[in-house]
C-alpha cells in the first residue's frame, strides 16, 4: 500500500515534487516540470551515475539517487518520470505505483497486457494519477483537426492512416554500439516504440478504440539485425478501419503522418515536415468545396505552441511542457488525464496484438478491452 500522494507538497512549498527515472528523454520532461510554477524536480536517478551527477549539476537539481528503490523513499517526491528504456517501463511504473507516486511514463505504457492491467489495477486502488507521455497529442499542428473531427465535421469517420519513419541509424548515432534500442535482447520494437505515437494518436484523431489487429513485419533487417518495419491494419469499434507503418528502415527525414477520412470530408498532413519548431502543412478537403481540384493547405507551427515563448522549446518543441501541465493540472484537481492509464492501455495493447500477429507470420488477433 502507498504513502499518501500528496505528502510531499508539504516539503516542496506546496509544489508537486518530481523525480526524473532515465535521463536520456528524461532530461526534456525534467525541463518542462521546471519551466513550470506548480513543480519542482526534487532528485534525478540513473544507473549511469556519472551522467546523474553531471544532469543534476546543469539543472540545479539538489538530490541524485543512485538507486531507483531510494527515490521511491524520497518523501520529497510526488511524482516519478519513468524515462528508461521500452522494456523496463512497466515495472518502473509499477514500483512508482506501489511506493504511493504517480507517474508520467514514457512510451510505451508497458510491454505486456499484464503489466498494463496491473498498472491499472494500482491506480484504481490507490487513487494515484498515471500518464503516458504520447506528447504528440499536443502538437500545435494536431490540435484543431482532434476538435474539428471530434464535433463531427468531416462526418462519420471510416478510415485513417498513422505512421512513424525514423530512421534507426540517426536514433542510435554516437551513442554506444550496444544500446539498449539496437540490442539483441532489448531492441526497440516498432510498434512499441515509435509506434504508440502512430497508435494512440491515430485512435486519438479518430475517436475509436481497436479490437482487431493484423501486421507484417517487413522481412528484410536492419544492420543490427532487428526488424526495422511493420504494417499494421485495425479494425475499430463501429466499423472503422485503420493503417499504421512504422519504420526505422526508410532512408528518408522524420516523419509523422496522420490522414483520417470520413462521410463529409477528409484530412491529410504533408509528409515533408521540417523539425519542431517548423511551419508544417495539413491538407484538408470538404464536401463544401467539393469538385476543387486541390485540397486547401493551411500551413502552422509543427509541434510548438507559438503562445509559449519560444526560448522555452525544448527537443520537442512545447509539446512535453504542455503535457507536463496538463498532468500536474489532472494531480491538483483530481481528474482523469489525457492519457490514463485505460486510455493508454487501448493504445499500448493495440500494438502489442498487431506485433504478435506480425511475429506469427499475420492473421487476426483480438485486442483486450481495457474497461
Ligand atoms: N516521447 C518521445 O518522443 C521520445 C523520444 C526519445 C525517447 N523516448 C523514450 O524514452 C525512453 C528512453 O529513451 P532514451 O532515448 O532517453 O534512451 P537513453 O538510453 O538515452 O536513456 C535511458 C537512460 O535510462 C538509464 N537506465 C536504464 N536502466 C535503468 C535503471 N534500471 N535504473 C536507472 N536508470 C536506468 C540509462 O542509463 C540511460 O541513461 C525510451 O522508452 C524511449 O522510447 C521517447
């Protein structure tokens, strides 16, 4: 049983205290939960403890654990950032949980249906706040699209398309050639690793859950001899179908891709995309102008909100600093977040179906209700 979550508000002046677990991605959570009035990132923590004391210095940060069951300890902490690698995400959200600590996990939620459910089996039980970190629900160029579909404008959703392209060889460059992403025992997978930002943002626009997966994995292997890319194909509640690529194999810039297309009218994004705080194209059709030759490109800020300044983007724009608010906000006032722990159990079991079809050769595999 947990301590309770609001005990260490108490030594933080009245702020939410944060621990960062994983200062890789970690340090771009551990800067938005600074740049913010409500939080104070209280210890940082990783197995790398030179690289602990070196973030922990740069940051102004007091505390560095040099183990994670010690940060756990910490009555100064609220709230855990699980920042460490794929695999290990499930079971550092859940120690947070046991320990009384919410969670701010990153992508994906956890690797198995198992450790999803019992992540929230611990919410529920402890009244604890858990979120994962799909920052890209709040990509500036994202935010009008989710609010047009969702009040029905382009009419009855039928069909949609997410993709994640990143090259692997730029994820992994000057970075150790046994990393944990291109490890034999530990490889970043596509569809949990990337891909819960094609999933679960894709499920986002369309405002549906999966119940059916089937994929393949592109046969041909990286340099490192893991799988590269796969190809997923959903099937929604209601009858809506769905496509999802993910690959680190094209030889191509990065590249998030979203198209959603229904009764009334369609919308596409240009998939030459040009960084965080670049301008992007959507591409948007109507039955209002339909017989036009073209669709009507309206060009915005990628993944920055130009109402923050723009001194405080970080690596992905502003999109960690407004998940971040938005989950110290759903912390004080008790609500659901964005991406609870059900909510990111959907999207999270939808991939890990469709790479067990993709793993047997294809065919159908149900995907879990998370209720
Ligand atoms: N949301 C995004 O856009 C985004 C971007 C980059 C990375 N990520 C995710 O963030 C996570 C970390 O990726 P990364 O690129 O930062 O990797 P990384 O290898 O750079 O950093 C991971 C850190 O975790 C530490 N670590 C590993 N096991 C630990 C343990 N048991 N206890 C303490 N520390 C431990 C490592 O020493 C390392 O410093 C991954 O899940 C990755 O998919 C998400």
């Amino acid at each position: 049983m947990g301590r309770s979550h609001f005990a260490a508000r108490a030594v933080n002046n009245g702020k939410i205290g944060v621990g960062v677990l994983g200062l890789g991605q970690g340090r771009s959570h551990l800067r938005a939960f600074q740049l913010l009035d409500g939080s104070t990132v209280a210890a940082v923590c990783d197995q790398d403890t030179v690289l602990a004391g070196r973030v922990a210095q740069e940051h102004g940060i007091e505390k560095r654990h040099p183990a994670y069951e010690a940060m756990l300890e910490d009555p100064a902490i609220d709230l855990v950032v699980v920042a460490t690698p794929d695999h290990l995400h499930g079971q550092h959200a859940i120690m947070a949980l046991e320990a009384g600590k919410h969670v701010l996990s990153e992508i994906p939620m956890a690797i198995t249906l198992d450790e999803c459910r019992r992540i929230i089996e611990l919410t529920d039980r402890h009244g604890l706040k858990y979120h994962m970190g799909n920052q890209v629900r709040y990509a500036f160029c994202l935010r009008d699209v989710q609010q047009m579909i969702r009040t029905g404008d382009l009419g009855e959703i039928f069909y949609g398309e997410g993709e994640y392209l990143h090259t692997m060889d730029e994820i992994v460059a000057n970075r150790r050639s046994d990393h944990w992403r291109v490890h034999p025992h530990t490889p970043q997978t596509t569809l949990l690793g990337g891909g819960p930002h094609a999933v679960d943002t894709l499920r986002w626009l369309m405002n549906v859950d999966f119940v059916e997966a089937q994929a393949y994995h592109a046969e041909q292997q990286s340099r490192w001899q893991t799988t590269h890319t796969t190809v997923a194909i959903f099937k929604a509640a209601g009858g809506a179908v769905a496509k999802v690529t993910v690959s680190y194999g094209m030889v191509r810039p990065y590249c998030l891709y979203y198209s959603v297309y229904g009764s009334a009218g369609s919308f596409e994004r240009t998939r030459d995309q040009g960084g965080a705080v670049e301008d992007t194209i959507n591409y948007h059709y109507h039955d209002r102008i339909a017989g036009a030759r073209r669709m009507a490109p309206v060009t915005l800020p990628n993944w920055s909100n130009p109402a923050i300044q723009r001194q405080h983007a970080l690596g992905h724009g502003t999109m960690e600093i407004e998940q971040a608010q938005h989950f110290l906000r759903a912390i004080v006032t008790d609500e659901e977040p964005a991406i609870g722990p059900r909510e990111a159990a959907r999207s999270v079991a939808a991939g890990i179906c469709a790479l067990q079809s993709a793993d047997q050769g294809g065919g159908p595999v149900a995907i879990p209700t998370f209720d």
